[in-house]
C-alpha cells in the first residue's frame, strides 16, 4: 500500500498532465468545449422538471420558491452523477487501457487516480454552474454549504471502492461491464432524487437503509436545499463503510495487478 | 554485478474451470487452475553492462513474453529476473499518443508516463524537439502527422533519457532512411555510454551488425545462447527443419559451430576453394581468380536440385550469394546415386578477412520449401592482400586516382 502511494507521488506530474490532457482532448475541436460537461446533468435536470414538476411538486416540501422542485433536482444529480460517472468511468479503465498496461511499465493505480481527478473537475465545474443556476431562480444557499466537501469526499469514496472493484473483475468477467449500467439505472430511481422521501410508503421505508447514496443524497438536499446540516452519523457510517469497501478495492487491485495483464 | 539477471525464469498462463474461479483465487480461495500453459520456462542468463543481444526465435517462441517480463509488465511464475537501473523498452512507438494533443505535449505527457518529473520533461524538451526535426509541427495536433513524423517524435521521447536496459522490439523501421541512420546512431552512443542493447529482430544483418551476442528462443526455452552467427544458423536450420529434416552441429577445429540441416535426398559431398594456380587454397590473394568446386550426391529421385552458396565474413554478414535457379541451371529429375560436380569461378574482390561459404541444395529459389541440405561454414578462406594497394572494407574496388592541380 505504502509502495503504492509513493509510486503515485512520483508519477504525481503525469496524473496532473492526464487530467489536464483528458479534459482539453474531450473537447477538442467542439466550439462550445468544456460547457458540454455541464450541459448534460442541467438538460436531466430539466427533462425531470417539466415532465414530473406537476406530479411531484406538491409534494416537495415548501422552501418559498416556485421553482423548489427544480432545486430540489439538482442538488441529487449533483451528487448522483459524481457517483455514476466515477463507477462508469472505471468500469472499463483497465481495459480500454489494456494494451496500456501490458507494453508500459507503469504503477497501475495512476489510472484510477486519472478518474478521480477528472470526475472530480466535471463535479465541481457542475457545482460552480449549479451555484449560478440557483442564483438566477432566487435561491441563495446557506453557510450549511461548507458541508459539501465531506460530502463529496463521502460519495468519491463510495464511487471509486465501487467502481475499483467493479473495474478489477470487469476484466475477468465482461458480464459485469453489461450489468453494472443497468444496476446503475435501477439505483438511480430506488434513490430519492426525482422524488421525495415522502412517496415511499411509510412501511418500506426501512429498504432505502440498504441504499449507501440515499443518506449522501439526503445530505446534499439538507445543505443545499434545506440550508440545514446534514445527518452527520448517518454520513460517517457511509464513510466508514465506503474505508472499508476502499480496502477490499485496493486489496483486490494489487492481488489482480500482477494477473490482469495475462488476461487483457 | 550483472545489470539483469533471469534465473529460472517462467511464465504460465493459467485456464481455469471459469473466470468465477479465477476471481475466486484472486480474493484468496484455494482453488487451482485446470491447466496451466507454459508459454516460457527454465530461461537463464546474464546481461552485463555495455553488451549488445539479439533476441530472435519463431512466431510464438516467448521472445516478446520475456521482454514483457523483463520490462515489468507480465508476472513471472516462477523464477525471477533482476534488473539493476532503469529499462526503456520502444515495443509500440508512440503509445498512449493523442491525436488531438500537439506534438510537444504529447512528448510531455509520454515522458510523463515513463516517471519523469515536470522539471526533467522540460529539461529534456528542446532536445526532443530538435531531434525529431518536425520543424513547426512540433506545436500542431499530431492527427496532422504523416506516420514518418509521428514516428521521429515517438521515438525521440523514448528515447530522450538514456536507460541501463534499452529494449527494441522488430526492426527499427522508423521513417526516412536520414532518420533511421539517426536512430541507430543514438542507439551507438548509448552503448557506448553503457546501455545494454535487447533486440528482437528476424532481420539478420541489423543483428549481426549491432549485436556481440544472440539468444535463440525455441518453445520457450533457449536453446542458444551465443555469438550471433552460429545462433543466426542454427535458427536458420530450425526453420528450414520444419520440413521434417535434421539438424547437426559439428564443432570445427576453430572453434566454430557449423550447422548443417535437411531433409537429405541431395548432399554435399566434397567442397574445395582453388586458387589461380588450380591449387586447393586456404589462402587466398586479393582480385585472385578463384574457382569452387562443389561436389553432390543425390540420393533419392527427386524434381529438381538447385545449388544455391553464399560467401559470409567473419561477421556472417552475406558477401555475395546467388544459386543456379536464378541461373537458370537447375538439374531436372536427377536419379538417385548420381553425382554432380559444381564448378564455380569467380575473381575474389573481397578485402582482407576471413570468409566463410554456405551452401544449399533445395528444388527451388528458397531453402524454406524443399530444402535437402543447408550447411553453414561449409568452407573457410582466408583473404589476403599480397599485391593490391592497401584498403579497408570488405570490398576489392581498385580505384583510379589522379590528383590535378586547380591553377587560377
């Protein structure tokens, strides 16, 4: 583990390259260029407030802005896509870098580090966008705000456990590249993002303890829809629980190094 | 201390009932694979400081799994491999390139990839550039490359720090024929400063010219494990014993190997070199009009016999060679116990050295088809310059020259 995170600070200038590389390179050539990261979870956004903003928004409760569903939406995708798009991008890291890792003698873990950087630059430039977004419809948030880095290093760490040890036996098992979208799909609705708690019937609520996103969700909604704290055990028993998923991730990692090439 | 040493080394690729399995044995169940192949084994050797080796075997013979091992990439199964100092292996030219990035933060971003700091890339980045001589494109999207200049960035970067082990995969092909005298060039210096040389090559002549040293790789295993020329022979009657031949070395007095192989309906039966007196010659005096007599036995009916020789110097390298296919001189349908004497004259414009004569009996233009007798150091002259104006080189080119004096 030790090795590991020296062999990462040597390699600390080419993971700053990549990360820079990776976002200048996806919008090469396309005028609108980094905007585009922003562009797709606001047009979600959207999508969900003019179809569902009649269903639901009564049931949001009443913050004093008409646009309160809105708000509401966005602060759950901006947790949620940090999270999807982290698991997303390493599910298939180590195999689109295949021929990477077998011609180049470098410390594998650079490259999930690589997708942390990046996710992390999309979330907080949505965040800035979202911040903007939220000024324009009169909505200011509050001190509570300073929650939001634990926040999302709760989701990153929950994000990248996940996405680690999905990446790892993606390369072994290709099923689970196919299934993991899909499961991806079906957590996003079993979370309170497009809908309130308050739809779920009392009697399953209990099934939403088995979500890990649903009290990091729940926390981002807290500081910046509600202006309040967020349920602070509830977000350090996530973080212990994504330490130790993170464990077993880099547990695995190592243990799959050496064999991931024979297979690739 | 040696700069890399394999001891024992192997690699298996391991099948298991399922990939579950294999995951399985990952998290640390005590399952074992149903099969294991191994692809390398019991591999042993020692590379010093400043040597130069070839690498060469057949299509599938593990050479490019050692080198994975070597440079880090595979795992070893067993055995080891240690390596003292720093590896640069050019397998892929131009790995991890992006089109969309320039040609300078490409280079970045590749130097980066093999551990360099921010301050040594840009330390070493005017030499990159000026190496690859790409002039202003150097600050274009390398998508705007011709494959020759991407070729001049991608391996000027892999090439920027001098490493202690520097592994080159296949012929350095690598653009113009300027730059490819420019790539071995820096290949030279490195190994003048110490930098060992791995090549992996079927090209001959860039071995033997580059190399002190061969390892042939069979199965994987080596089987071969010295000077490039015997190596290069033995490799060559390998491939030709595809043909369900034999193979057999036979050590000469010098020390030398010679390897004869085939199938062995023809064979050489006698080879003497004669000089301009008709005598049978050791030594022979540079332009001296020589003739060699080749002496063949068939011993089974065959289509065709094709004698084909070539002359070799010290180095293997192929001075002249030529065979009576492409003198349209085949012999048709010979009987089995005829005999057949060759009788070839030459002037031997060699320069001074000793040569060594190859010869091949196959039914055709190649020794890979039909090949009855393939037989290295068949003969060994020795080139001697009694009465020319001294030269160097392998070549006797008498030059004419007259010096004028340009009055203004």
């Amino acid at each position: 583990m030790f090795i590991m995170f020296r062999a990462l600070w040597q390699y600390r200038y080419f993971v700053l390259s990549s990360i820079k590389n990776e976002f200048t390179t996806r919008f090469a050539r396309s005028s609108l260029g980094g905007l585009w990261v922003i562009f797709n979870p606001l047009a979600q956004v959207a999508i969900y407030a003019l179809i569902l903003s009649n269903v639901l928004a009564a049931k949001i409760p009443n913050i004093g802005n008409q646009y309160s569903f809105a708000i509401y939406l966005t602060a759950g995708i901006l947790a949620w896509s940090l999270f999807s798009d982290i698991i997303t991008r390493c599910l298939n890291l180590f195999i689109a870098q295949g021929n990477l890792l077998k011609k180049v003698m470098f410390p594998k873990v650079v490259l999930p580090t690589i997708v942390v950087g990046t996710s992390l630059l999309d979330n907080f430039m949505l965040f800035i966008s979202i911040l903007g977004i939220f000024a324009l419809l009169g909505h200011a948030p509050t001190i509570q705000i300073l929650w939001l880095p634990i926040l999302t290093l709760a989701t990153l760490a929950l994000g990248i456990s996940f996405g680690l040890i999905l990446g790892v036996l993606n390369v072994f098992i290709r099923d689970i590249g196919q299934a993991v979208p899909i499961i991806l799909q079906i957590a996003f609705w079993f979370t309170p993002i497009v809908y309130p708690l308050s739809i779920i019937p009392e009697s399953y609520r209990y099934l939403l303890y088995f979500n890990p996103m649903y009290p990091i969700v729940k926390g981002y909604q807290d500081v910046l829809v509600y202006g309040t704290a967020p349920e602070f055990t509830q977000i350090s028993i996530i973080l212990a629980i994504s330490m130790v998923l993170l464990g077993f991730g880099f547990f695995l990692f190592q243990r799959a190094s050496e064999e991931m090439a024979d297979v690739l | 201390m040696s700069l890399l040493s394999v001891n024992n080394l192997g690699k298996a690729f391991k099948v298991y009932k399922s990939e579950l399995h294999r995951v399985g044995r990952l998290i640390g169940l005590p399952i074992k694979p149903i099969e294991e192949n191994w692809v390398l084994r019991h591999v042993n050797f020692d590379i010093e400081p400043g040597e130069a080796i070839g690498i060469i075997g057949q299509n599938g013979a593990g050479k490019s799994t050692l080198l994975k091992m070597i440079t880090g990439t595979l795992s070893a199964s067993e055995g080891n491999c240690v390596v003292n100092g720093r590896i640069a292996a050019i397998l892929e030219l131009g790995m991890g390139f992006n089109p969309e990035l320039t040609g300078r933060q490409n280079v970045i971003h590749a130097a980066g990839l093999m551990g360099f700091s921010g301050e040594q890339i840009q330390q070493a980045l005017p030499d990159i550039e000026s190496f690859a001589e790409i002039g202003e494109y150097f600050y274009e999207p390398i998508r705007t490359y011709s494959s020759g200049m991407y070729l001049r960035v991608a391996f000027s970067v892999a090439t920027a720090y001098r490493p202690e082990i520097l592994i080159v995969d296949e012929a350095l092909s690598v653009g113009d024929a300027y730059f490819q005298h420019k790539c071995f060039q820096r290949i030279r210096e490195f190994q003048e400063q110490g930098t060992t040389l791995l090549i992996v090559s079927h090209d001959r002549s860039a071995i033997q010219g580059i190399c002190d040293r061969a390892i042939l790789l069979e199965n994987g295993a080596v089987i071969k494990d010295g000077n490039p020329e015997e190596t290069f022979d033995l490799y060559n009657a390998i491939i030709a014993e595809k043909e369900n031949s034999t193979v057999d070395v036979k050590q000469l007095k010098d020390g030398r190997a010679q390897t004869s192989s085939g199938t062995g309906e023809a064979r050489v039966t006698e080879i003497v070199l004669y000089n301009s007196k008709g005598e049978a010659a050791e030594f022979i005096g540079v332009g001296e009009q020589v003739k060699l007599c080749i002496k063949v036995k068939v011993r089974k009916d065959i289509e065709n016999l094709v004698l084909g020789y070539g002359i070799k110097d010290r180095l293997g390298q192929v001075m002249y060679g030529t065979n009576t296919w492409h003198t349209d001189q085949s012999v048709k349908k010979p009987k089995a116990g005829e005999e057949y004497q060759f009788i070839i004259t030459f002037p031997a414009n060699l320069g001074v050295g000793s040569y060594s004569i190859q010869t091949a009996l196959t039914n055709s233009d190649t020794h890979l088809t039909g090949n009855y007798e393939w037989r290295d150091l068949a003969l060994v002259f020795n080139m001697i310059n009694v009465e020319k104006t001294t030269f160097i080189g392998s070549l006797w080119s008498e030059p004419t020259i007259t010096i004028e004096e340009i009055t203004r």
